[in-house]
C-alpha cells in the first residue's frame, strides 16, 4: 500500500524574546492511503504545531510533508485535503444548506455542481432533513455532521479531523464513527487528533504519541494495546496453585488468573498445570491494555526521565 502522507525530517521552532522553542522536532512519518491515523499528547506536546505545518499554514523550520507527492506548500496539496477544526465557527444565522453553498464557493464549486455534491454529502451525513434548519438551532451533534459535510465537499483524498466527537454523546459519537467508516471505505485517508482516547481506540489503524515535540511511540493501535508475554486465563471452577509458574495475580471474584508466559510452550505448560490442579478452562487471552493506559504510562515514564535525579 502505497503512502498518502511522508514526512521527513519535519521540524518547528519559534522566537520568543530571543528565546529558541523547539515546539516540533524533527519527525519522520509514514502514513498509509486508506487509514485512519491518531496524533496523541497532552497539551503542549506539539501536535498542533504538527497539524499547522501539514496544512501548511506554518512553514517549517527544516524537513518535508507531501501529500500523495505533492509538497504541502502547494496549491494541488490543499485540494486533495478536507479539514474540520475543533472550534469551527460556522455562521449562526445561516441553513446548513447555505453555509455549504458558501463554502462550497470558497472552494471553486457552483452551479449545478455544487448543488448535486451538496445533496449527496447531506445524505451522507445524515442532514437532509435539517438543511433549511438555522445552525444556531443546531445540536453539538448536527454541527459536527454538518462540519464533516463541509471538510467532504471537494472530495478529500486527505480528511483531517480536530476533536471530531468532542462533547457530543455517545449515540452521537457512535453516529460519527460509522461516518468515519464509510469515508475510509471510499479510499479517503483520516488523520485524527483527539483528547478522547477511547475513541481512538476504537477507531484508529495506527496512533502516534507526541511527547514534547517528539514522537515517543507509533505504531498499530491493536498491537499497541495488545500484551504478548501476559495473559487472563479465566477459570469456571477451580483455583490455581500458588506454584504456578508465571502467575503474578489471581482474581477470586472473577475467577481471572494473569500470568506471564514469554513463549507458547510456558503458557501451555501453565495451562497444563492448571488442568492437572482440576482446574476448568472457561477462557485464554492475552491481556490487553486500553490506549489511555499506555498513553498515561508513556506520559508518567518521560517525565520521570526527565526530572533531575534527587540528592
């Protein structure tokens, strides 16, 4: 699969009062065409310093960012991408019809044009019926739809979405998430920035961790959050010896041993043990940590790096 976005050597650092601030070092990232990719960090961690330059609204202080090949700077890079930020402002007085009409004009549509891509992105995004409604009326869930409407006018092959489910409830969430699905299915690359992690989770194909300007950690979502070496074994009767080789925790109400097995052989031998202990086997799995967890756990670990060593 071929890469919708590349980035080489990006960096940013600003001026302030003589002071030099590396708000973004220097990145490298590959991003697939058809995913759904995550940018994650706590506030100050760089990541819309990071959106800014591959909008290219900033320029960058050293490195690239091209779309599809084309260098960011460029006219062609901006058509090929759809952007809803987190705090949009779109007219109050206006229909949802008309504020896309307008956008639409921004962007070079008309006529007929625009008025067919008006209606298929309202169906798409389940407005038909609330077009001529004012936006002011408009629910925190109905203006997300209706900002995905506008970010889908010019047919992205690029999508990016700022905080795209932030303060909307949870069928509301679950109404944008199957949105997001039907877009990647059409061969549109998403690149998600979020503060809410477990719909990240949910939805993302891979995730980076912005840390101070660094990227800490990248990779596959589901590989991320999955353990190899622990596992939950539960049980429907029995109770596992205290000589279980790898257990580290045994759970009495839920009936869930957790234990560390570094090869298929010692967890086959572990759950041989456990047999031969008359234990019944309801359940293996490996143990699985949620994105939050991870995310916390890198947060906490840089930091204690980078405090000064007591005296």
């Amino acid at each position: 699969m071929s890469n919708c976005i590349e980035i080489r050597g990006l960096s940013k650092t600003y001026k302030n009062n003589k002071q030099l601030i590396e708000a973004l070092k220097p990145i490298d990232l590959d991003i697939a065409q058809g995913e759904i990719f995550g940018l994650l960090g706590p506030n100050g961690a760089g990541k819309t310093t990071m959106i800014k330059l591959m909008l290219g609204i900033i320029a960058p202080t050293s490195g690239s960012c091209h779309i599809l090949g084309e260098d960011i700077s460029s006219l062609k890079a901006k058509e090929l991408i759809g952007y809803l930020p987190e705090n949009h402002r779109f007219p109050l007085y206006l229909s949802g019809q008309q504020m896309l009409e307008f956008y639409g004009n921004l962007g070079g549509l008309s006529g007929k044009t625009l008025s067919t891509r008006i209606d298929e992105v309202l169906e798409f995004v389940n407005m038909t019926e609330w077009r001529k409604l004012k936006i002011q009326r408009y629910s925190k869930g109905m203006m997300q739809r209706i900002g995905l409407a506008q970010a889908l006018l010019n047919r992205p092959k690029l999508l990016f979405l700022d905080e795209p489910t932030d303060g909307i409830d949870p069928v509301g969430r679950m109404e944008i998430r199957h949105i997001l699905e039907q877009v990647r299915k059409e061969g549109t690359t998403i690149f998600v920035n979020s503060h809410l992690l477990s719909e990240v989770e949910l939805i993302t194909d891979r995730v980076a961790i912005l840390r101070k300007g660094v990227v800490v950690k990248a990779g596959n979502t589901h590989e991320l959050t999955q353990s190899h070496d622990t596992y939950i074994i539960t049980l429907s009767a029995g109770t596992p010896p205290n000589t279980l080789a790898g257990l580290t925790h045994y759970n009495a109400e839920t009936q869930e041993v957790e234990l560390v097995a570094h090869t298929a052989k010692a967890l086959n031998e572990a759950i041989d043990a456990l047999r031969k202990h008359e234990c019944l086997l309801q359940s293996v799995a490996p143990k699985k940590s949620t994105l939050e967890e991870i995310f916390i756990g890198l947060m906490h670990e840089k930091q204690e790096h980078l405090a000064p060593a007591s005296r």
